[in-house]
C-alpha cells in the first residue's frame, strides 16, 4: 500500500471517528435529561404509594439507565442508524392513537390485557405487534410486570415509560386509569406538534448545515474530474495532506455545531 493512499485512508478513519465521538458527546446532556426524568417518575410513583421496591426491581426505567463509555457508543451508533430513529418516528406518531383506543376499551369495560389485544389487532406496525406482543406473554403466563419492561423496551420512547408507570401505579392503588392515559395521550398530542413546528422554524438551519457540509466535497470531486493536475500539489505533497486533514476535520466539527444548533430536544 502507497504512503500516499494509507494517509488517505488513515484521514478518512480518523474523520469517521471523530464524528462518532461528537455525536455521543453530544448527546450526553439528552442522557442527562432521561436520568432526571427516570428519577422524577420515580418520586411521583413513590408519592402515588407505589413501593419503590415494586418499581425499581423492575426494568421499567432502562432506557434512561446507561452511563458511561457503553452507553456513549450505542448513542452514537443511533445517531448513524436511520432506520432506528425512523422506527422511533413512526411509533411516537402512532401511540397517541394506541392510547386512545386503549381508554375506550377501558372506558367499555374490557381490562387491560384485552384492550392491548384490541390495539394488536386494529393498529398497523410497529405499534400493533408490538402491544400484541405484550398481551400474548401475559396470556402464557409472564409476569405483568416482566410483560410492561419488554413492551416499552420495544417501543423505547418517554411515551412508553409514562404508559408502563401509570400502569403499574394502578395496579398498586387503583384509580380511574382511562382519565390517566387520555391525559397522557393529549400530552404527547401536543409534544408532537410543537416539535413539528419546530422542525419547520429550523428546516432552513439544517438545509444550511447540510449544504455547507457537502459543498466543499463536492468542489473537490468536480475541480478534480474537470482538471484533474489542478489539485496534485494539494494530494502528493505532505503539506497538502495536513491541509486535507485540517480542512476534514473543521468540516466535521462545524457539520457537529450546526446541527447542534438546529437541534432542538422537546
């Protein structure tokens, strides 16, 4: 292998790396602000009389739980994981409608477990199957408890963390649960469509981060199809690889701020 094609190579890696460094150091503060929520839902299930015992045995929190280099990596690698945060996308737009047919087959009379047969059936993917799911473990005999942990681990959203909670408060200390849900489905109604707003008061910023990332890639690609000896003295010489690295590494740590900037946690 050429010096030439190993530095090229060495640059590239390097690039990768320092992108996938960012992106979890940057989503260290939403690790933060799951932790700090985990620990409010715990203060309001202990002051609803839940044991915290009953509550902390089980995994209901997880989600909020990582720490640590571990937990960096698996961030960043769902910052690079498109389909990921397209699954994520679809059930948060899809649950507030989970939670309302919920409410009136509890408002029906129907219990839980069959209300969440109901929403196997009538909902489309990933929502359906994944309250089917959950319903199908109770009825072989998995404990309820065991049953929620993995049904919000499946839909691994602050919504579900919310829904498995006052499910659990109820079944500690009663109360009218479909006044609860049909709360929490207004909540996250109006989540949704604030950040939708938000997304289009910033659609401008990301178009600017995405332009000015790929501009200068693009310079390079044509100048060099076009008058390929224009930029030899910028790739054969070691001056000109330093520049090269110099010039990648500001593009990905400008590409890191601006979407930082665009990038909005509601």
């Amino acid at each position: 292998m050429s010096p030439l094609l190993w530095t090229t190579l060495s640059v590239a890696a390097a690039a990768l790396a320092l992108m996938l460094v960012g992106f979890a150091w940057l989503n260290r503060q939403r690790l933060e602000t799951d932790r700090q929520v985990a620990e409010r839902m715990q203060q309001i299930a202990a002051s609803a009389g839940v044991s915290a015992a009953g509550v902390d045995a089980m995994p209901v929190l997880r989600t909020a739980s990582g720490t640590g280099w571990r937990s960096l990596w698996q961030t960043a690698l769902s910052f690079v994981s498109l389909r990921q945060r397209r699954h994520q996308r679809r059930v948060e737009a899809q649950f507030p409608d989970a939670l309302d047919m919920l409410v009136n087959a509890l408002r029906a009379g129907y219990a839980v477990p069959t209300a969440m047969e109901f929403i196997g059936h009538e909902m489309p993917a990933p929502v359906g199957p994944i309250f089917q799911r959950c319903h199908d473990e109770q009825r072989l005999g998995v404990d309820p408890r065991t049953a929620l942990a993995n049904l919000q681990d499946r839909l691994g959203t602050i919504d579900a963390q919310m829904l498995v909670l006052a499910l659990l408060i109820q079944r500690e200390t009663g109360g009218n649960l479909a006044e609860i849900l049909g709360n929490i489905a207004q909540i996250i109604r109006e989540r949704v469509e604030f950040r939708n707003q938000v997304e289009v008061l910033t659609a401008e910023s990301r178009l600017s981060a995405t332009v000015l990332t790929v501009l200068p890639l693009l310079l390079f690609v044509v100048i060099r199809v076009l008058n390929p000896s224009y930029l030899n003295s910028l790739i054969e010489t070691r001056a000109g690889l330093q520049m090269i690295l110099y010039a990648v590494v500001s593009l990905g740590m400008g590409t890191i701020v601006l979407r930082r900037m665009a990038s909005i946690e509601v």
